[in-house]
C-alpha cells in the first residue's frame, strides 16, 4: 500500500491511516515518518502529512516531536517565509517536551538525538526569518552541550554529532566568547562518538559481516556525513585560534556557511544572506 503515496494526497494518506486498528496505525504512521521514501513526492503535501502525525494519537511523543522535525525541515528547505515563523513557534513551544525526553538505546528514540535534532532546524529557521531567538536557542545549545554525559551517550552520538556540530556553528556566531571551549568539547565530542561507534564484539562483526577484500567496502552513509562534520570542526577550530577579534568573526561566518542547512541551492543562499 505504501507503494502508491508517493503521487497521493495527504489528506487521502490520512484518511487511510484513520481507518486502521492503532497497531497497524502506528507502523504506517512511523513508517511515513521516519522514511522518506515512503511520502508523497511533492514536498507540500509532505508538509501537510507531517504536519497530520504531529497529532497522531498512535503515535508516542518521541515520534511527534520528530514529525514537528520533519515538517520544520520541509518548510525551510522549501524556502516557506510565508509559514516559516509559525514553525519557528511550535518548536520553541515543543522545547519543555523535548528536553524532558528520556534517553533510550535507538537512533529514534534518544533524546540527545532528538534535542539537537530540534535545535538544528530551529537554529536555520531563526536565521532564516530573523526572528530574534538566537540567544535563547543559544542558551539551550550550550547547556545540553556543556550537560552531556558520556556515560548516557549510546553508539548513536556518531549520527548526532553532525547535527551538534552544525549547531555550533550557527550560535558561535553570536557566542564569539564561547568559541574557544565550544570547540574544544566538540573535538573532543566528536572523538568520543567514534569511540563508542565500535561494535562491542568486533570478533562477530569481523567473522560474518566484514569483506574479505578491502575494495569490497561498502562505504557508509554515515562516513560521509561524519567526513563534513569535521570540515566544519575544523573550520570552528580555526576561528577559535584567530586572536584578533574581526578576523575572527569572519572565520565564524565562514564556518555558519557550512553549517546552515543546504538541501537546494535556494535555501543555501537564503541562510547564507541572512548570515550576511
């Protein structure tokens, strides 16, 4: 059934959905959510779905805040000045239910995940609508920066890290004082996410699932986005070790450049003007 919504409306997707047992409501629903491939194809009527599981009672929470991700995403990728504030909104008003997140073992169902996730989006959105939040939003960032325990982190971090470091470079434009230590947490953030990457019993993991030759590594989704993440480390970095002041908030422009989100050629150079 999945197979048809990608030229289907929204609203038939949603009629559909009401009309299942919740058990079979929610794997569609989460199905829809957390896999792109499976929504329609034209990105309003992905805002529209989205916007529909935000208020999906087979849903839990966890999978509402995310759709509230999505949906944000969508609206700024597209460009959307028209609604962009109103998302920008839901977000801050989402905070309190985010933060009280429970971490758990899953890339969907972590809070550090889903913190930074939020932050991410309503980081571009602020920027994009210059809607005045930057030191709040900045607030939020350093306090669950500065508050993350190694000890609760999962193998997960590695994906997080992207969004944690993109982040960085978007508050440190307004935080030049705390560039400094930001960028010292976050090699070191970044270094640990590897660490706890590795599977615990690498013997099984290098017995039946490595190759036998190394041209026959698959390269992971992951390891590219991972090879990004530090370019823009290295870019925070270079302006955390600028002593003169001007030069140093040039730095940190160039740096928000790789952070902003950069799905089209028009939101690029719509965050990047905001930027200046």
């Amino acid at each position: 059934m999945t197979s048809e919504f990608r030229d289907r409306k929204a609203d038939e997707i949603v009629f559909e959905l009401r009309e299942l047992s919740r058990g079979k409501r929610r794997k569609l629903a989460r199905s829809l959510l957390y896999k792109k491939s499976k929504r329609p194809s034209d990105k309003d009527e992905q805002v529209v779905l989205l916007d529909a599981l935000r208020g999906e009672e087979a849903l839990t929470d966890f999978d509402r805040a995310y759709a509230l991700i999505a949906a944000s995403h969508k609206i700024c990728e597209n460009v959307n000045m028209g609604v962009a504030t109103l998302w920008l909104d839901r977000l801050l008003e989402a905070e309190a239910i985010i933060r009280k997140m429970p971490i758990r073992f899953g890339l969907r169902k972590d809070r550090t995940h889903l913190v930074f996730s939020a932050l991410n989006i309503a980081l571009n959105l602020d920027l994009m609508t210059g809607g005045g939040h930057h030191r709040r939003l900045g607030d939020w960032f350093i306090e669950e920066l500065e508050s993350l325990n190694p000890k609760r982190m999962t193998p997960y971090l590695f994906n997080t890290t992207s969004n944690v470091v993109k982040c960085a470079g978007i508050v440190m434009l307004w935080r030049q004082d705390n560039v400094g230590n930001t960028a010292l947490l976050l090699r070191r953030l970044v270094s640990y996410s590897i660490e706890i990457n590795n599977p615990m019993h690498w013997w099984i993991y290098a017995r039946f699932r490595s190759p036998s030759r190394i041209a026959k590594v698959n390269e992971r989704a992951a390891f590219g986005s991972h090879c990004r993440t530090v370019v823009r480390l290295l870019a925070l970095e270079r302006a955390a070790n600028e002593s003169d002041a001007t030069a140093r908030q040039e730095l940190l422009k160039e740096a928000a450049y790789l952070c902003v989100a950069q799905a089209t050629e028009e939101q690029r150079e719509a965050l990047k003007t905001a930027i200046g």
